[in-house]
C-alpha cells in the first residue's frame, strides 16, 4: 500500500477566554521555566487570531498563585490595550476604571445606552493604543520586569517596568470571581 499524504487542517480561530488565557500561559511558565511574557512574545496560539469570550469565573487561588496570576494578567491586559487590541474590553472594570487620575469609570457610568458603552470602550481603547504608539514611534514596548509593591484588599499594585525603563503602574482586582483592570498610573518620578 502507498501512504496517503494527510494534511492537518488548522482551525480558523481559537476560542480562549481571557483567565484561560493566562492559566495557560502561566502553565507555559512553570513547565518551561521561561517567560514567554518577558520577552513580550504573546503569541501563545502560534498566529492563530483568538476570539474574546467573557468570562467571570477565576479558580480559587492561593495567595502566591493570586499575585502570578495577577502579574500575569496586567501585563497581557496591558499590552492588548496598547496594541488596540478589543479582547481587553473584558478585562478592564469600566465602571471602576481610573486612568493616569481622571475617573474613566465616572464618564462611562453617565447612563449611556448599552450599544453608547460599547461605542464608548472601543474608542477608549483605540484612542489609547494610537496615542501610546505615536509615542512610541508605533514600537509596542516588551516588558522586562514585573513586581507586585502593594495591596489593598483584593486590589493588586502591579509595577510593570519596559526595556526602555520606563515603567506603569496597574492596579488588579482579583477576587474569587473575577479579575480586572481598575487604575493604570504613570508613576512621578520624584528625583527629577
């Protein structure tokens, strides 16, 4: 007999949600002993374009696997937001969001229609990604360091630190059912 020839077909997209996601990712850490994330290489999915699915439900976690999770979850929701990229939207709590010390929340809870608040979170997210990457010189920055350097309840400061040195303050809400971005801060360099 003659072997056939088969040739896998590749599914058109992947359907992950977001705590998948970084659960995987995190899994991919662990088991390799490498950060795909240091070195900004996302592309957990091999170029596949992944479908956002909303999702609420976060597995108990220990403290330790709280923070790597949180960690984790700020730096992909961070460089989804500068890429543009609309899978973000389910990971940040508009109604709670504080961005650079204006109340974002505050705008988006002004009583606007389901289909303004969707309108009103995809600007926001374009508006962000072309105003970060003009700054940039349209370079999305990877990440070299991230630490947690403060608490509040189920809240998480995530410091985020770029090749360049410059680095982003993100606080997490990590509670037993859902993860969430509520404040991005450019920290005040105080020596200058």
């Amino acid at each position: 007999m003659m072997p056939v020839a088969t040739r896998e077909r590749e599914p058109a997209s992947l359907k992950i949600n977001p705590v998948e996601c970084l659960l995987l990712a995190l899994l991919v850490v662990l088991v390799s002993n490498t950060s795909a994330f240091a070195s900004g290489d996302l592309s957990i999915n091999h170029g596949k374009m992944i479908q956002c699915q909303t999702s609420d439900v976060v597995p108990i976690q220990t403290d330790e696997l709280k923070s790597s999770i949180s960690l984790e979850f700020a730096k992909v929701a961070l460089h989804l937001l500068i890429i543009g990229d609309d899978c973000v939207s389910d990971m940040i709590d508009w109604n709670a969001l504080n961005m650079y010390g204006i109340d974002v929340g505050k705008l988006y809870r002004k009583g606007y229609s389901e289909v303004e608040k969707r309108d009103f979170k995809e600007a926001f997210i374009k508006s962000y990604s072309k105003a970060f990457l003009s700054k940039t010189g349209g370079i999305v920055p990877n990440f070299v360091d991230a630490k947690i350097i403060g608490r509040d309840g189920a809240q998480m400061l995530v410091k985020l630190t770029y090749v360049t040195g410059a680095t982003v303050d993100v606080w997490v809400r990590n509670e037993s059912h859902s993860i969430r971005i509520t404040a991005i801060v450019i920290p005040v360099d105080e020596t200058k």
